[in-house]
C-alpha cells in the first residue's frame, strides 16, 4: 500500500461527502530511511482512494456537459515539515491529536476554503486534496544519525584529520617548529570536507529532495493514476461500453489544479512531466507551424478524464530558468499545459535565498551564481522605481506597488506588441550596484539571469506575478494576530534588502518564528484568500467576484478614489441587466483596476500575463491568444 487516505477533519458527523467542500489527507507510506519498515493494518474506517472516486462521479452527474466547475485542488507542502517518522498506522480520534503540522496546516486552508464566500457557491463540484510527502524535520536526531552512518573511509578521515591537526597544534607550541604548520592545514582541510558532508546531511535537504523526487513524485502519480482509472471503470460499471466511458469523460473532464510550496513546486511539475503523452502530436513543439492552436501547444488533458487547471507555486524552490524558454528548461513542456499560472515570491525568503542557493551551489550545472538562484526569489520592478538606496524614501515607493504593467498601459496594447514580463523581473544580487534583469534581450544590464540567446517562445508570459517582498496586511501570526503588520520582512524594511537586513531579519525569525518569510503567504488574510480563490476558481470569476466585494472585506478601511468607486457602482449596477461583450469587457476592466488598487494598498507588486487580460479580460478565445503569446516568430511577422 503506497497510499493513506484520511478526513481532514476527525469530528463526529464530517466526513468529507456530508461537508461543502471534501477535504482528505493523502499520506505517502515512503519512510524516513530505506531501512525502516512499517506494516500498514487494514482499517475500515478509514477513507479509500475508492470513497473519493465514488464522490467525483456522483459530482460529475450534476453538471451538464463540457462545464469547468467540477476541480479538483491538490496542495503540496515544501521541505523540512516531518510526517517521514509519524505512525501510519495511528488515526486521531480527535483534532487535538493530531501532532503533523501539515496535516494542521492543510486543516487550516480547508477552512479558510470552506468560509470563502465565492469558493463556497461553488461548493458541490469541488474537492481539496492535501498531499502529504515524506518529508523529514531537522532534528538534534540527525546529528547522531549522520554520525552512526558514516562510511568508514569518512570516519577514518574525520577522526585522522582531527587527531593529527590537534597534535601538530601541541607540538608547534611546544616545538615552534614552521614545517608542522603543513600538517595542520592538511588535517584541517581533511576535517573540513567530512564537517561539511556531516551538516549537508544534518540539515535534511537532499534527504528531502531525494524522498520528494522518488516517492513524493511517483506516489502522487500514482494517486492521479488511480483516480483516472477508478473514474473510467466506475462510469463503465453504468454505461456498460468503454467507448461511451470515454466520450462521457471527454464531455465532463475534471479540472486538475495545483497549489506548490516550497519544494513542492518540484514534485508538482515532475509529476505533471510523468503524466503528459509524450507521444502525443500535439505536445511536439515546431517553431514553424503556423496554424493555429497547433505546434507549441501541448494539451491540457492528462490521461482519460482530468484535465490541467490552474497552477499556483508559492515559493518555488526551483531554478529561475523555469520560467524562460531556452533548451535547458526541463520544466518547459510541463509548465505549457496548465490553463492558468501564477506565482508568488518574496526576494527576503531566507530559506531560498540563503540556504536552498547554497546547497544547490555544487550540483546546479551553472557557471554563475545568479543561475543558481530561486524561482520564489524573483521581485518585480516598475519602471519608474529606482532600486538605489539613497530613493529609499517611503513617500517615493508608492507608485511601485499594483498592477505594474496595467498602470503603465503595455497591457493594452495589440497582443503581439505587448513587451515581455521578462522585462518587469529581476534579482536582487547583493554586490552589485543593481538588480539583474532576467531579459538577455534587456541591454541595460551588462549581464541577466536569464540564457543569453534571445527565447523563442515567451513562456514567462504565461505567469501572473505577485511580488510580496513588501506586503503589509493583517495576519495570524500568533504574536500579532487580527492587526497590519508587514508579513515577509521587518518594519522600515524595503526592497532591496542589503546584507545587514538580511541579517537583521533573519535573526529575527530565528528569535520568533516571525515574520514567517518563506510560508507568510498563507498567513496573510489576503494573500491567503487571493492563493485559494485563484486555485479554485480562477482569474475570470475573482475579478467578476472583486466587483461585489468592499475593500472592508479584504481588510483595507479607506474607501477607492472617487473615480474609482462611481465605475464599481456603474459596473454593478450592469450585472442584473444583459450586457453586451463590450459593456461585459469593460466592466471586467474596472475590476483589473480595482484589484490593482486592493493590491496596492497591500503593498505588493503583480505584473499580470497578457493572457490573462485578453482571455479574462478581453474575453479572447484561449487557443489563438496563447499560440501568439508562445510564437515570438509569429508576432514578429505580424508587427
């Protein structure tokens, strides 16, 4: 058995048919080490991967055909969060027993999910899945263990290395002899390596990422396996022919999205690799083909019944090439067939941008360091900000928050001319007296993040962005709760950090757990509302949502411009009558200029993808907006 399926929620009279949004906790069975082994007991009372296939079904039977409505959300956890040492076997009776963090933590973003006024109208088609991979926790334990399970070879070199840099240090005070200071750099060195070894493994991250990418991955394909070949087989036990099983999942596919944190952003876009048809001819990429809808557009569907929603990837602690479109993208082929994309990132994650970058230093195939940096690490930046710290002057950074690149109009222009949001990112490197940009084509910088060979394909174009780095909101932290307060970084903190931040910061947290840099998107009351409502439902419905929605209900008490506010009032007042497709496309506009205001006043920097204006927004049809964004070739010739 390579799977557990538990509730969510261990209470009498809530299991997850009888709530308005199921939520199961999927548990991989891998363990913390290859030795360790653990008899699963057949329990009865416990949830199958059988009890969510019979439920998808009986959802899919309300809904009429070709309808989106029916998803399923999986939410990943990242790195360092245990659950590899907990007793499969043990079932809390109450929530009060339960001791996995995740477990409390995908609790905790059911609920918000269920309390969601928009999520919760579309409560019957939906079901919340937390995915809980084999992590391990940094533990007193590891350094005992990564001791006992030293090679010989190590331990030799270890114990010789010390004894003989000790020895040489006592003769050469005894001695003053220069020739033993040979032997004392030898056995320091020799020391060094093995110490080093010895922290790499006590700190668990590839530990983790070797358990992430060899069971967490292939576990939740399995998962996704199961569940497409249960739903196949439960719709053929009615309709008694495999053909019209497929042309029924055809007509009710079920929308598959994904919530990454951390390093789960890895297993999320390696499963998604497993899963596409390599095979199929529509995933061939041919820069050539100029029909449209066809060669670089690889299908949404994945097996027979579900098919590739939206993608949120908070914190990805993966490589910032994942977002460009060069031959070492491996995510590339991946990344292409999800219908929506978003991320969140914050440049003072310490986790990422200290620690994953350090240890990735010796096994990223890069020649520069600023290759090695992280996805989650990205910041956005406006054109008319300045990133000198002499500009650092609150008054001067107002305008750099919202919608960078709705407020300066190149949104609106035709689709093909519309600059690259390459152009609006970068990284903050510390010895340097500016950010690199992540655009090769980009000539103010002497040197990018990005290949050096201009992309033929605008794959970044199909993320919307979100900059937290200076985010201010209410959150529930425990030593704050219900008031504003910056979540990523300290008070007086702004962007970009400089190593004495960075410091200051980090020793903070460590004092506090707080603010939580790396997992405060969860812990902000609108970040956290805008992560699930994005997941669940997607752009277009938030944005028509957003217009119904006063800015007390996201937390901010000051009322729109005036200007503002009377296009919100005109905008509802048009939903109870029937509009045309122009009157529909404005009134969507005034919602994409209220959400850049919202967001302002939290202080974060978005730059959303053209493809979510013209589908969303415009109202375009998905297919040919996509293959323009995709094909620079194309564009060019239509210039």
């Amino acid at each position: 058995m390579d799977i557990l399926v538990d509730n969510l929620f261990i209470e009498p009279n809530s299991a997850p048919e009888h709530q308005s949004i199921p939520g199961y906790l999927i548990r991989s069975t891998a363990r913390a080490n290859v030795e360790d082994l653990q008899d699963i007991k057949e329990d009865n009372t416990r949830p199958t991967i059988q009890t969510i296939v019979d439920l998808l079904y009986a959802k899919s039977k309300n809904y009429p055909k070709n309808s989106d409505d029916l998803g399923v959300v999986i939410a990943i956890h990242g790195y360092n969060t245990g659950g590899a040492d907990i007793d499969l076997n043990t079932l809390p009776v109450t929530n009060e027993a339960i001791t996995d963090g995740i477990w409390k933590n995908y609790q905790k973003l059911c609920k918000c999910i269920k309390s969601d006024t928009l999520i919760s109208q579309k409560s019957d088609s939906l079901v919340f899945l937390g995915y809980r991979w084999p992590s391990e926790t940094i533990t007193g334990q590891n350094i005992t263990t990564s001791l006992s399970t030293l090679p010989f070879l190590l331990k030799v070199l270890l114990g010789g290395s010390l004894i003989v840099a000790i020895a040489c240090v006592l003769l050469f005070f005894w001695l003053s002899s220069p020739i033993l200071v040979v032997p004392i750099i030898l056995g320091t060195f020799g020391f060094g390596i093995v110490f080093s070894l010895i922290i790499l493994r006590v700190i668990v991250y590839f530990r983790d990422s070797y358990r992430a990418i060899n069971y967490g991955v292939h576990d939740l394909v399995e998962l996704i396996r199961q569940l497409d070949k249960g739903l196949i087989e439960c719709c053929l036990q009615e309709v008694q022919s495999e053909e019209k099983a497929e042309n029924y999942w055809k007509q009710h596919p079920i929308k598959l999205s994904f919530i990454g944190h951390s390093l789960g952003s890895q297993v999320t876009t390696q499963a998604v690799r497993i899963l596409s048809d390599v095979f199929d001819p529509n995933s061939i990429g041919n820069i050539n083909d100029q029909k449209a809808g066809k060669g670089k557009i690889p299908p949404s569907r994945i097996g027979q019944v579900f098919s590739l929603g939206r993608l949120i990837l908070v914190a990805p602690d993966i490589p910032l090439l994942a977002i460009t479109s060069g031959r070492s993208n491996f995510l590339r082929s991946s990344l292409r067939r999800f219908e929506e994309a978003y991320l969140f990132s914050n440049e003072g994650d310490l986790a990422l941008r200290l620690a994953s970058t350090a240890a990735n230093y010796f096994s990223f195939p890069a020649k520069t360091r600023t290759q090695g940096y992280r996805l989650g690490n990205v910041t956005v930046r406006s054109n008319s900000y300045h990133s000198s710290k002499s500009n650092k002057v609150r008054g001067q950074l107002q305008s750099k928050y919202g919608i960078v690149n709705w407020k300066d109009q190149n949104l609106r222009k035709p689709l093909h001319e519309i600059s690259s949001l390459l152009n609006y990112l970068e990284i903050n490197v510390l010895n340097k007296m500016r950010n690199q940009g992540l655009d090769p084509a980009n000539q103010e910088y002497q040197s990018t993040v990005a290949t050096a060979i201009k992309d033929q394909e605008s794959l970044a174009d199909l993320f919307t962005y979100f900059d937290c780095t200076e985010y201010k909101d209410r959150t529930d932290y425990a030593n704050a709760p219900n008031r504003d307060r910056y979540v990523m970084i300290l008070d007086k903190q702004t962007s970009p950090l400089t190593l004495l931040e960075y410091l200051q910061l980090g020793w903070v947290y460590y004092r506090s757990n707080t603010p939580d840099v790396h997992s405060g998107y969860f812990w902000g009351k609108f970040s956290q509302q805008l992560i699930c409502q994005l997941a669940f439902v997607g752009f277009e419905e938030f944005l028509e949502f957003l217009l119904v929605t006063p800015p007390q209900d996201v937390g901010i008490e000051e009322l729109p411009p005036l200007e503002l506010e009377d296009k919100i009032a005109w905008a509802n007042n048009l939903q109870t009558e029937a509009v045309s497709d122009r009157l529909r496309t404005e009134q969507r506009q005034i919602a994409l200029n209220y959400l850049s205001w919202i967001i302002e006043k939290k202080q974060i920097q978005a730059v959303l993808s053209p493809e979510r204006y013209y589908i969303d927004v415009m109202g375009e049809k998905r297919e040919e907006v996509r293959f323009t964004i995709l094909s620079k070739k194309l564009q060019q010739q239509k210039v």
